[in-house]
C-alpha cells in the first residue's frame, strides 16, 4: 500500500533506518534525498572510483541518480531515468545500487555515516518555456556557426551594407561569401526580400560568388518559392536551441565536464 | 560569526522561518536544499519561465545553484559557481536571488509554500577517477570520430590484417585510408612498430595512401623519432576524455539538454 505521507525526513538516522526509509521511497518512486559520508563506484561505460566524503545523493521518481558534491554544478555520478534500484545493509553501510541494462550500467553508492533522510513526492506540473531573442540567434551562430551549417566561419556581424544591417556574415567552406539573415518566427516574404537586398549589395563589390540564407524555425511555403527564384536559401534554425548552446557554450568554458566544446 | 551547526533541518516551516534559515546559509557558504512549490525565472543569456510546481533547490557551497524537478537527471534551472545570492520575504513569498556578473545573469527563485529546508557544510576531499580501458577509447573514436581529428569517417574495427586487428581503420577528409593504433598508456616503440606493420599490411593491399595514426594519452620522445621515420603519425588522445565522450554520447539520445550531439 503506498504511503500517503507527503513527506518523510530523518536527522541523524542510524543506517538500518536510513535503509529502511530508502527502501521504501524507491519502491513507492518518491524522490529520496540521502546526505551523508559515502563512497560511490561506476561500471559501465568506463569505469570511475570516488572516494569517501559527504556528499548529496538523489533519486528522482523516474529512476534518475545524481550524486552532488559541495561544489560544482554537474554531479560527480549519475544515471539518467530508469534505473532499478537495491538497497541494503551491508555490515554497517548502506549500499544504494542503481541498476540499467542498456547500455549495462551499474551505480554503488555506500554510506557509513548519515546526516539526513528525506522522501516525499513532489507534485509539478509547470510548464518551462526557453526564450530566445533575434540577437540570442545571433550569438548562438558567432559563438557555434555550426549551427548553420558545418564548416561556415563568421567573418562579422551587423556588418554594414547600403540597405541597414546584415546579421551574420562570413564564409561557408568552399570559400563563398554567405549573408546570413535571422528571424525568430515563421520568415516571411519581406525577410526574404530583404535579405535580396543585402546579398545583392554585398555582391556588387565582392570578387566571388555570394551566398544568401534566411535562418528562422519554419518558412512559409510561398515563401521558399521566393527564395529559390532569388537564388537564396532557408536554414531551419530553432530558437531555443540557439539558447541552450548559448548557455552550454558559457559554461562549457569553466569546466570539462562537456566535452564536446 | 559563523554557525558551527552541522546540520540545520526545519520541516514545513512558515516563509519567514525558511528565509531565515537560507540568509544565514548563504551567507555562511553552506550547501542550502529547500523543497517546496516554486517558480522559476531566469534572464541572462536568452531567457526562460518555469510555472510553478514543487522542486528541490540546492545552493552549494561554491555559489553553484541547481533547481531539479522531480523527473530528469538534469536541472531544470542552474548557475555554475561564483553567483552573489539575496533572500528576502516578498509578500507570503520567500524568494531566492541568484546573480552572475560576467555575463550578466539572473535567476530568480520564489517559493510560497515550503516543505523542507536544510542547511549544512559538507566535508568532502576525497579523489574521483574516471578509468578507460583502450576499448572504450575505441569505442569513443567510433561514436565521435572528431576526437581522432576532424573529417574523419571509421570504416571498421578490430579489422583482420596480416599480423593481427587493426583498432580503427577509416578514411580521412581527402579520402586516404587511416589505421589507428590505441594505446591508453605512454605509447613505447611496440606500439610505433605494431602500427608500421599494420599500415604496410593495408598498403599491400590498398589501392589509395595510407595515413597510421598512433593515438595515446602521451609519447616518449625517441618513439615519436621513430614514428616520423616510419612515416606515421601521433595523436594525443586522453583516455579520461575518451569515458566522457562515452558517458554524454549515451545519454545524449535520451534529451536534448545536451544540445552538442
């Protein structure tokens, strides 16, 4: 029978308690919250080893695992949902073991000594919503132009034509000029125009062959036919991707955690 | 004067009591968990909303801050260290400031009803390793060719040649054949010679040049002179970076958090 209590918290627990709370949180998929001294071992992909010390673990109602320490935002260990879990004592430990069969994937984490205790379910329902800007984009495209498309460098931006502004401006790998012209909605037929204007500007004083592409989430389709007949091209560019790279290409800086920057 | 509590639990405190409790906690550098229904907004690089729900906050000792939902392994909000925190009471509100300087960012936490806050200082120096053996440096080349170097496209692995497996055997950018030896140690000259024999193997047989590629974590100095003598090549290839690239390429199917891959 699953236990209607919204929330359980055990201060200073010995380990027998500690597993039995533990037991049944993961049983009842609540979201459980260990903090004590433990020493965590991984098997799977690889291979890591994390010595004693206090750290926080947790395991959320989808089977998902982090283990925190004091520092640093990303967990030392973790598992993404739908691990199965096993808890026991083992001597004077608590052992949580976290369990995925593909790929194979195996968590130890033992605790001898525990601080706190803490099991409930957590109600939520909120909706999280990710904005980007027109100039976001921009920045997503200077600070990873692969985003446009592989091999693309940016040579400027706001670079100044006769007609205003051109958003991004560089070269794509076989060395052609590309103007890059960024909207945040569906493009319409006057962004498709005006981004006409630019590539026809830049070419009148440009020695070799010059690019046009309208970079937006979705065009509409008369206006795809506008493009091909102005011999411009439509790069589907999402705007909540432009920003998640922003803020993982700030980050990716501080640690190396993310490897692929 | 610092509190010298080890640990702080208050269980569904009223706002104020809970605000107390996290000013005194970030004031001190402790590590700060506060459960209860919250939301969420945050302005810096692009911007996001999340409506309220109930979450875990935790604010570590570094100035790190991480709002997790009850599902997913990775935060829905979060700051990397160094940000300045405010807590004050706004109406029945207990709200929880986060603020970065370079760049600009803000995250904005407001709770209005609580059910947990803990407030303590983790001690924690122990040691985390992560271990790769040279099949998961192979494996990682196989799933990200790029840590080989840019262009390249794996054909095989553990490809039968005369006088024994070739680890990874592809193509690079201009089409010429490549045969990479993995070593997860300092490469000796064994390895330079088990490359040279390989790389002849698929010469005999090849109708394009062929590239060797000696790839380990490091090399000796007189192994690399017989490398340029042989006509190969060496690339350092860390084996930690190589369990990484394994670990983000498995749960990159599984989110698009990770917005690299």
């Amino acid at each position: 029978m699953p236990d209607s209590k919204p929330l359980t918290v055990l201060v200073n627990p010995n380990v027998a308690e500690a597993e039995k709370t533990a037991r049944e949180a993961v049983s009842q998929h609540k979201t459980l919250i260990v903090i004590g001294n433990c020493w965590v071992h991984y098997q799977g992909r690889a291979r890591s080893e994390l010595e004693p010390g206090e750290r926080i673990l947790v395991i959320k109602q989808d089977g998902s695992l982090l283990v925190h320490r004091s520092v640093g935002y990303e967990p030392v260990n973790w598992q993404p949902p739908g691990c199965v879990f096993h808890t026991q004592m083992r001597g004077n430990f608590l052992e949580v073991h976290a369990v995925r069969q593909k790929p194979a994937e195996s968590v130890k984490v033992s605790f001898d000594r525990i601080q706190m205790v803490s099991a409930l379910s957590l109600q939520d329902s909120g909706e999280f919503s990710l904005y980007a800007s027109e100039e976001d984009m921009q920045k997503a495209i200077l600070c990873r132009p692969s985003l446009l498309e592989e091999g693309f460098k940016p040579i400027s931006y706001e670079k100044r034509v006769q007609p205003g502004f051109v958003d991004v401006y560089g070269v794509d790998k076989d060395g052609k000029l590309v103007v890059v012209e960024i909207k945040r909605k569906k493009a319409g037929k006057e962004a498709a125009i005006q981004l006409a204007k630019y590539v026809d500007a830049v070419k009148s004083r440009a020695d070799r062959e010059v690019r046009g592409i309208l970079a937006a989430p979705s065009i509409a389709k008369e206006v795809q036919r506008t493009l091909e007949t102005l011999g411009l091209e439509f790069k589907s560019l999402d705007p909540k991707k432009c920003a998640e790279t922003l803020r993982r290409s700030e980050t990716a800086k501080l640690t190396e955690f993310f490897v692929e920057k």
